[in-house]
C-alpha cells in the first residue's frame, strides 16, 4: 500500500469522525431545545455503527496490506 492510499483512508475516516462530532451536537442541542421525545439518541447509535464499521474496515484493510508488503 503506498503512503498516499494509507493517508487518504485516514484521511476520511477522520472527515467521517469530525463531520459525526459535530453534526451530533448540533442534533443533540436541538433535540434538548425541543424537549421529549429524546430522538438524537436513535440517528447517533445508528451512525456510530457507519462509523465503527468504516473504521474496522480501514483497520482491516491497512492490516492486510500491510501483512501482503
């Protein structure tokens, strides 16, 4: 794996982190401004599983390209 695919797959895992901090927290202060139901949690569980997966998938990913040399 060259050092460019190793930067761009960091790369976006951390656009996908950052853009899920934030977007979070702007949910999670509208959702307190507004009051019951508590509806942020359900659009943050299931993105926190996008999110996981996309960094299991580069883990596994730059482990296995690693491992081929």
């Amino acid at each position: 794996m060259t050092n460019t695919a190793q930067c761009d797959g960091r790369l976006g895992l951390a656009i996908h982190a950052i853009v899920f901090v934030a977007t979070m927290a702007v949910l999670f202060a509208i959702n307190l401004l507004t009051g019951a139901p508590f509806w942020a949690l359900w659009v943050f569980l299931a993105w926190g599983i996008g999110l996981v997966a996309h960094a299991i998938s580069h883990a596994a990913t730059r482990r296995h390209k690693t491992a081929q040399g």
